[in-house]
C-alpha cells in the first residue's frame, strides 16, 4: 500500500482540512467572546450596583431628611415654649408654664430617638454626604443636650413646686424671707444639675468636633441653632451649680451683707444712668433687709475719702476736670458700664468710712426704675408730705418741692420717698406682690436697676442673666453701644434721640461704618416736662458730651456735624469716640462718624457669620435704632436675626433692621459667597 501524499489529492479533499483547521480555531473565539461577555457583565453589574447606591443614597437622604423634619418639628415646639417664657417676666412664671417645658423637651428627646432608630443602618455609610454624616454627630450632641435640659428641670422642680407652692397658675414668688429653703431645694437638686453638666460637656465635645466645610446651608443652620442652645443651657446650668453658696451669700444667710444704693437722676443722663443725687445704704440678714437709710447727694454726704488718696482716680482727658477729683468717683463717672462705675462709688463710699461699709455691693436704680416700683406698689405717702405720690405724680411732685425750695429741699424730698418705698417695700400686701415682682423685674431687664457684688463669683452669675449693666467686649465682631452725658440741665427726657447705623462688610470680613446720631429738642416736649423749668436750668439748651462705643482697633475716617475734631479713645475692648455738643432749644442736631473696623467676620467652613450687638444706655428709656447692613456683592444670606424689616438688592444684598432699644439688641447673619 503507497502512502498517500497530500499534495496528490484532489481539490474536494482539500477544503475538508481547511476546515478541520478553522473547527481547531474556533475555540480561541469563544474564549475571545466569552472574556467580552465578562466584561459587559461587569460593567452591567457595576451599572447595577451604582443605581442602588444611588437609590441607597437618595433613599438615605430622603430619611435623613424626613428624621430632620421630625426633630425640627419638635425643636419648634420647644422654641415655641421658650419664646414664651423668654417674653414672661420670670416673676409671672407658673409651674403650668414649667410642665409645658418639660413636655416639649420630653418630646424633642423621643423625637430624636425615633430619628436615630430610623436612619441608624446608615451610620456606616455616612461617607455618602456630608450632610448626613452631620446629621449622626448632630443627632448625638442634641440627644445629650435634652437629657442635660432634663436633668437641669428635674432638679429645678422641687424649687419651682415650692415658690408656687403647687399650683398650676400661681405665679413665682420669690420672697426674700423665703431664701434659706430655696437654697436647701437648690442643694437638693444639684446631684441633677451635676449630671445635666456631664451631658452638656459631651455635648459640647461632640459640637467643637462638628466639620462645617461642605454642609448644605440647611444642615449649618440647624447645627447654629443647636450650638446657641447648648449656650444657653449651660450658662443656666452653671448658674444652678453655683447658687446655693451665691444666694447664701447675696442674702446674708450666714453673716449679714451691706449694700449702697445709688439712686440716678436719669433726667440729668450719665453714661452709666445719671447723676448720683440721694442715695442709700442698707443690711441684709437671714433674707431681710434689717437696716437702711436714705440721704441727700453732698459734698460732705457721704463722707468723701481723705484728699491725699485722690491721686487713686483717673480722669480721662476729655471727661469733666475737677478742682477735687476725688468726687468725680461719685456722681461723676465717664464709664457706660455700671460695674465700674458702681466700683469707683463703693471705693468712695468705703474709703470715707461712711455706715455700712465696707459694702458687698451696689445697687443702682433710675428715676424709671423707681417709677416702675412705685407702679408696682400702687402709691406711697412720705412721712411729712402731704401728697399721696403715685406714679403719674412722682416727677411733678419731685421737680415742684425742686422749684420751691431749691435743691436741697427736693434732694431731702426725693430721700425720704425712696426711705419710704424701701419699708413699703418690705411689708407691701400679699395682692400687689405679682405686680410689684413684675415691675421691678422689668426694671432688671431694662437696666434702671442694675446689681454689682464685690464677690467676683455672684458678678459674674448676674452678669449671665444681664442683671449687672455689664458693657459687653467688642473684639472680634461689630459692636455698638452711644452713650450721653447731660452737662447740667435736667432736659435729657424732653431731648429724642435715635440712632443710624450703615455698615458694609468688605470681602477681607473688615466692616466700613458710618454711625449718625440725631437729636430733637421739641419745644412741644419740653413744654410738657416739669424738668424743663427756668428754675432747674442755667440754660434751657441742651449741652452733652457724647460717647460712641465701636469694635476695639477701628479707626476713625471722618466726622460731621461736630464743632470740634472727636477725641479718639482706646481701650482694651472697645474704641470711643468723644465730642462735645451742644443742641438748642426747640431745634435738632445730627451728628455722623465714618469709620473702618479690623476683620469682625467669623468663618464658619465655607460660611461667614456676621454679628452686632447694640447696647442701650442705662437711664434711657426705649431709643430708635436702624441698622443697614450691606451684604459683600455676590453673598448669599443662610441665616438672619431677627428678621430683618426690609431686604433688597443694588449691587450687593441689603438687609434694613428697625429695633426699639429698650434691651440690647443682637444681629445676626450667616452668609455665604
């Protein structure tokens, strides 16, 4: 047999090898196609996979967002509850009141527990937004700040239930001869305020971790809002921790205490309330006052301190120069914060050896302050004086024993009707004590009372509850603070003054300012004003030396409507200037000062928040204040506080602000760019 050789074959034999070779070659294509359909499936499953992160994703958001819905619901509700009691002098506070507090905050702590069991699975994803890995850290820091609220009420309880002594519409009634059991139920409830201060540390914690950078404007105004309150409840809870030892010493519980009381004329305006014309000084023990006097203002009353130690006070440059400085530490001061003024008399008073001293403390109280107490009281009758005195009649009463008989004469007047309000005071009818707690709580809120204590511990406790006339620091953020000084006459209550303040913030967060102050000197006013008397003047206009209070370091570019240059004064806190005016009968006056800040924006991420804070001065009564804040071109406003009267837009976001100053006032604005 001949072995076959391909190459002889026939044609039709042939094409059979070629394709047994392409069936050899045909798995190599499968491989090819299969390692395609490999990768199709891959890439539809990484398809498949980002669509379910993505509805993973937006579902998560959607139930964060509708968790958020849920705590700020109930967030309101507790606002609504502190609004409420923020707008109720404390005085008129029930236990009702109390219970709708913890209510709320009982609810708001279930309403977070909710949110948290609701989007708890998603902590391991809270990489996907930052909103989101937020909205965890916010949920923790507010559920420690509900059980810190908690604790702080429950600890307040057995206190509130005895000031109401359990009635759901009785109203607190803190007297003085009560103040050993407060303080024993205080005690009784610190181990809460104890615990309430172990939350609110965690609390805190978990806040100054919180990153800001990429949160939605939402999300940061929702952590804004949790910080202020973490603010506020610790500041009360560190009150709460504190008080038993302040009250047993404000109330002499252990050993008496001694306070000079300082009793401004606020017609004849000061910057810290008004001239020093009659005051006081009495003892309290066990809660009591147990002593007191009342005296005319002279150069002999009180008793002065020897001359060689007038050395120890400083007079500025442009306030009033003394022949005898040393008296300017009484009626005299330049200062628009009460606790310096109030040192520089207690340093006076002490130093001349007068009764009572060395004094624990000083209280200062307006022409408007003891209106408000004789409000409260309903009328008083002053031993030797025919005239029943009511507040409709006080300062008619005041300035006509003034114009009779001279200054003196009314001095010793206006002494025995405080000495009188003092002892009805202590022994006034059950009927009137919610009017009387009303009224001169109202005078606290307003500054025609203000408290000091030389006991640093019990300033700084009524300092956080804006009972001292503190002047607040204006470093690092806008300020404001205009502040008068009657040279006189006793017209400042006949002379309006408002105030206007523009302010644009540049892009470096440094402010341009421009503060206009206006005077109006009606005669229809002065008409009707017993002070306005040729008896009580030398001359009828009106003669002050103005203060304007701006951020510390701000520099003055330009003034107008003044007769001299201003003097620029610094201090630590604040920059001031001064000029001296003079503003004419039945004619009006305006004044301007254009000046530039250093940086007073805080960076928040990539938010800024803007801040000015407007003080009144103690003495006056409620001065109109409008405030025009220029937004830098292109920004964005997240937060706005209050709500601003007006807003528009030439060329850059402009917000208007109209506030009646019979408190401070705080602006607030969070903004972007």
């Amino acid at each position: 047999m001949h072995q076959l050789d391909s190459s002889t074959l026939p044609d039709l034999v042939k094409p059979q090898e070629g394709r047994r070779r392409r069936s050899r070659s045909h798995p190599s294509r499968w491989r090819k196609l299969r390692r395609r359909f490999r990768r199709l499936n891959y890439r539809l499953l990484l398809i498949i996979i980002v669509s379910v992160i993505a509805v993973i994703i937006m579902g998560s958001l959607v139930l964060v967002s509708n968790a958020r819905a849920q705590v700020e619901d109930a967030w309101g509700s507790l606002n609504r509850v502190m609004t409420r009691i923020n707008n109720t002098p404390g005085t008129e506070l029930t236990l009702a009141d109390f219970e709708r507090l913890w209510a709320s905050v009982g609810e708001l702590d279930q309403r977070l527990a909710s949110a948290d069991k609701q989007i708890a699975f998603l902590r391991p994803f809270d990489f996907v937004s930052p909103d989101v890995a937020l909205s965890f850290e916010a949920l923790d820091a507010a559920h420690e700040l509900t059980q810190a609220t908690r604790k702080m009420l429950n600890g307040l309880r057995p206190t509130l239930f005895f000031l109401t002594e359990g009635e759901q519409d009785e109203t607190v009634n803190p007297q003085f001869s009560s103040g050993e059991r407060v303080v024993e139920l205080l005690e009784l409830g610190r181990n809460s305020f104890s615990e309430a201060d172990t939350h609110l540390r965690q609390a805190e914690a978990i806040i100054a971790g919180l990153r800001l950078d990429n949160v939605s404007p939402e999300m940061l105004v929702t952590v804004d809002g949790l910080a202020d309150s973490h603010r506020q409840v610790r500041e009360i809870n560190d009150l709460l921790l504190t008080s038993p030892e302040l009250l047993t010493v404000a109330l002499g519980l252990e050993s008496p205490q001694s306070y000079l009381v300082l009793s401004a004329n606020s017609d004849e305006l000061r910057p810290s309330g008004g001239y020093i014309s009659t005051y006081g000084w009495m003892t309290v023990r066990r809660g009591r006052i147990a002593d007191f006097s009342y005296s005319p203002t002279t150069a002999r009353s009180p008793n002065p301190p020897p001359a060689e130690m007038a050395s120890a006070v400083q007079i500025p440059p442009w306030w009033i120069q003394y022949t005898q400085p040393i008296y300017a530490a009484w009626d005299s001061s330049w200062h628009a914060d009460f606790p310096s003024t109030a040192a520089m008399a207690a340093w006076y008073y002490d130093n001349g050896g007068n009764p009572g001293s060395p004094v624990n403390g000083v209280i200062g109280i307006d022409l408007v302050g003891f209106e408000y107490v004789l409000r409260g009281l309903g009328s008083v009758t002053v031993p030797g004086y025919s005239e029943l005195i009511t507040p409709g009649n006080f300062r008619q009463a005041v300035y006509a024993i003034r114009a009779g008989g001279g200054d003196n004469a009314h001095k010793e007047f206006v002494a025995a009707l405080y000495k009188q309000i003092l002892a009805d005071w202590q022994r006034v009818d059950p009927e009137r004590n919610a009017d009387l707690r009303r009224e001169v709580l109202q005078a606290l809120r307003e500054k025609h009372i203000m408290l000091y204590f030389t006991d640093e511990q019990i300033n700084s406790a009524f300092e956080a509850i804006g009972w001292s006339g503190e002047q607040e620091t204006g470093v690092g953020r806008d300020y404001l603070l205009v502040a008068d000084a009657n040279l006189g006459s006793k017209s400042s209550r006949a002379v309006l003054r408002s105030t206007t303040y523009d302010v644009t913030i540049q892009p470096d967060g440094t402010l341009n300012s421009t503060v206009a102050v206006g005077y109006d000197f009606p005669a229809r006013a002065a008409e009707q004003d017993p002070a306005v008397r040729p008896q009580h003047y030398n001359d009828i206009n009106y003669h002050t030396i103005l203060q304007v209070f701006a951020p510390a370091n701000s520099t003055l570019l330009g003034a107008e409507g003044v007769t001299f240059d201003p003097t620029v004064a610094a201090a630590p806190e604040h920059t001031i200037f001064v000029s001296e005016l003079q503003v004419n009968y039945d004619d009006s006056l305006r004044v301007q000062y254009r000046y530039e800040t250093p940086q007073a924006v805080e960076t928040i991420g990539r938010y800024r928040r803007y801040t000015l804070v407007i003080q009144k001065q103690p003495g006056t009564i409620a001065e109109q204040v409008n405030v025009q804040l220029r937004l830098p071109a292109g920004a964005t406003s997240v937060k706005i506080s209050p709500t601003p009267t007006n807003s528009y837009f030439i060329d850059q976001p402009i917000l208007e602000f109209r506030l009646s100053l019979k408190t401070d006032q705080t602006i607030e604005v969070i903004y972007t760019n």
